[in-house]
C-alpha cells in the first residue's frame, strides 16, 4: 500500500503513524462585531472533533442502541400480550446493548495500540466524536465572553476501519485482528471489481448525528474528518454502505453521492460474470446494490487520489 505509517503492504507497522490532530476545534463564534450581542446568548460556540474515550461509551450508548438496534418498547397495553413478551423484549434489548457496548470498548483499546508508539500495530478503527461547546453561563463583568468555560455535550459519532473489501459484508460488531481481515481479504469470498489488491481497505461506518442535531452540515464534519484520518493511513480510497430503501436511506444516500461517492458495480460471482442485479435494470446494479445479511445495500466508494 505504502501508506504512511503502515508499512508496504498496509500491513502492522513497519513505520509509527502519527494520531490525526485531535481535539480538533471549529469555531462557530460571532464576529467581533456581534460580541456584544453573543454575550447574552446560549448559543453553540464551537464544534471540537476529538477520539471517543471511555468515559464516553456510557453516555451514548442509548442514542447509539435507539439508531442501530432498533431498541424494542415495551408493549403498548392495547396489543395483546403473549407468555414471556415482555422478559423477552427486555432480553432482546440487553443483549444488543451489551454487544455494542463490548464493541465501543474494544474500538477505544484497540484505536489506543495503533498511535502507541511503544506498540507495533497499525492504526485501526478511529471512532471519533463531535462535540457541542456552549457557554456555562452569561457574566456580564466579562468583557472577553471568548474565554468563558463551556458545557460539552457530544452530538454525532463516526468511525474508520481497515476492512476487507467485501461489498455483500458489513463490518462485524467486533473488532479483528488486522492478520484475519488480511486472510479474509485474500482468500474470503468478495466481489469488488474496483479493488485489485486483496488486502484490507478504508471503511467508514457507525456514521450517527443525534437526531435533535440533524440538517446542520454535522454528517458532512464527520466524513470529512474520517477521510482527513484515511490520508494519514495512506488509503487510495475509502468504501462504505448505505441504506438502498427509497425513504429511510433517501438523506444519507445524497450526503455520500454529494461528497463524491460512487456506487461499486456488482459484478456477480459466476463463470460467466453476470450482474447480480441485471433484472432490475443495468442504473441499479451500477448503483452498487447488494443484499448483505438479507437487506438491500449501496457499497459507495470514493478515490482519495487523482484518477
């Protein structure tokens, strides 16, 4: 690959990468003209991107089960119950949260051994959180309202891995071994025409703006971070999936193709190299449509390097 950091073959470390430039901070405060009137305001400040940390996982884990879990209610008391609904519903629910949160825990660790510079392995899985700063209080005896302190509340999270260029795979809830994402790369099964190596690739996923936040331009902070942290890695390019359904997918789908992304033809897995989708017509198969664990998905890719 030859990236920087990573060594010839992207593989673990051959030279140290260096951790992107976090806490990263983008100021959203008022000229110097509108100081006086941002003195008397609670509006947001600043918008800092910065690692999740421990410390985190526990405060976004509900918002984090609500969006990609779709976290059970309870039953409504006009449906009628069945034996064991409700114990099973409560069950449904821990389990997926315990999943996710072994998950975060073990993206926190394994972010941590990659900018070790006492560890020889790449950098792996970047979640990276963006955050709300909004001033704890208005004094009115403070001329200089820019050096106040500030309440932080995150609002969006995204993450960055190496993955094998798999368009009908997402990537699993756990973390792997970069050498097992380099044997599934090379001999798992795939079907992505536009990657020659068989190796690890960029892979942008648990991409979440809190829903209160959404239509600010959040989602567009956190790609562009994401794919400032896959330059460092040294990517040529970066993939990921979206929601192919019409309505759910409708906004996350125009923020990708608006960033530049491009569908990856599904190229079939057959001798003779049929389009997996050709009944549905040539548009959507070179849309990249794949069904991955039964639901229908757009692989986007986009190139970080002059084509």
């Amino acid at each position: 690959r030859g990236g920087y950091g990573l060594g010839v073959e992207g593989g673990e470390g051959e030279q140290q990468s260096l951790p992107p430039p976090f806490p990263y901070s983008i100021d959203l405060s008022p000229t110097t003209i509108d100081a006086a009137a941002a003195k008397n305001s609670k509006k947001v400040r600043k918008l800092v991107i910065r690692h999740l940390e421990d410390e985190d996982i526990t405060n976004i884990l509900p918002e984090v089960v609500r969006e990609f879990g779709a976290l059970i209610p309870p039953s409504s008391s006009t449906t009628p119950k069945q034996p064991g609904d409700e114990l099973a519903t409560k069950i449904e629910n821990y389990l997926f949260s315990l999943t996710v949160l072994i998950g975060l825990t073990q993206r926190v660790v394994r972010r941590e051994k990659g900018y070790s510079a006492t560890n020889a392995a790449c950098p792996d899985h970047n979640v990276i959180c963006l955050v709300e700063q909004t001033p704890t209080n208005n004094d009115d005896n403070n001329n200089d309202w820019q050096q106040q302190s500030y309440s932080e509340r995150i609002v969006g999270i995204a993450e960055l891995s190496w993955q094998p260029p798999n368009p009908n795979g997402n990537a699993p809830p756990f973390v792997l071994p970069y050498f097992m994402k380099t044997l599934i790369s090379r001999y798992g099964p795939s079907r992505d025409a536009s990657s020659s190596k068989k190796e690890p690739v960029g892979y942008v996923s648990n991409v979440l703006v809190w829903k209160t936040r959404r239509g600010r331009g959040y989602g567009r902070v956190l790609m562009a971070a994401l794919e400032g942290i896959a330059n460092i890695w040294g990517c040529d390019d970066v993939r990921l999936h979206v929601d192919a359904n019409e309505y759910s997918g409708r906004i996350a789908r125009g923020l990708y193709w608006n960033l530049g992304y491009e569908g990856v033809p599904d190229r079939g897995t057959s001798k003779n190299n049929e389009v997996g989708y050709n009944w549905m017509g040539p548009s959507m198969a070179n849309q990249g449509l794949y069904l991955v664990d039964g639901v229908p998905l757009l692989y986007l890719r986009k190139s970080l390097r002059n084509e």
